[in-house]
C-alpha cells in the first residue's frame, strides 16, 4: 500500500478523458485560463487606480496652503455677562 504508481495515475487520466471529453477537458481549461488571465486584468487596473489616487493625493498635498487670516478685531470689546443678583441665585 501507499503512494499510486504511474499505471494508477495513467487509469484516472484516461477515465476522466473518458468522462469529460477531449474537446470539453480543454476547453474547460481554457476557461480557467480566461478566469486567471481576467482576475490578473482586474488586479492590474485596481493598483493602477490606487496609484492614481496617491499620486493625486501627493500633487493636493505639495500645493501651498492658503495664509490663514485673523479675524478682524472689533473696535468695541464684547459687553460683559451681567452680574446675577443675589436673590436669584439658587441654594
């Protein structure tokens, strides 16, 4: 007992081409094929956007800010809160 000997391997190949086909084994594998090659696009246009994005983040963050301004000082300082008299304060 143990490992499969090449005869072993070489009767499930030929009962899987038996079961599938010659024609519809490869072209399942074509498929698969198609699969990878599309979810490799897909990964390849995902880290092209993210390096658009950084980029544009990178040119937003070397512009100059803007000077902050102060708000201007008015000529009249604000009025002070009224005292509260003593009989309206509560115990």
């Amino acid at each position: 007992m143990g490992g499969f000997s090449l005869w072993h391997w070489l009767i499930v190949g030929l009962v899987i081409l038996l079961l599938f086909g010659k024609g519809r084994f490869s072209d399942m594998m074509g498929d698969v094929a198609k699969g990878l090659k599309s979810f490799k696009k897909g990964m390849t246009e995902d880290e092209e956007v993210e390096q658009r994005r950084l980029a544009a983040e990178r040119t937003v963050d070397a512009r100059p800010a803007a000077p902050a301004t102060e708000p201007e000082a008015s000529a009249a300082p604000a009025p002070a809160p009224a005292p509260v008299p003593e009989t309206d304060r509560q115990a």
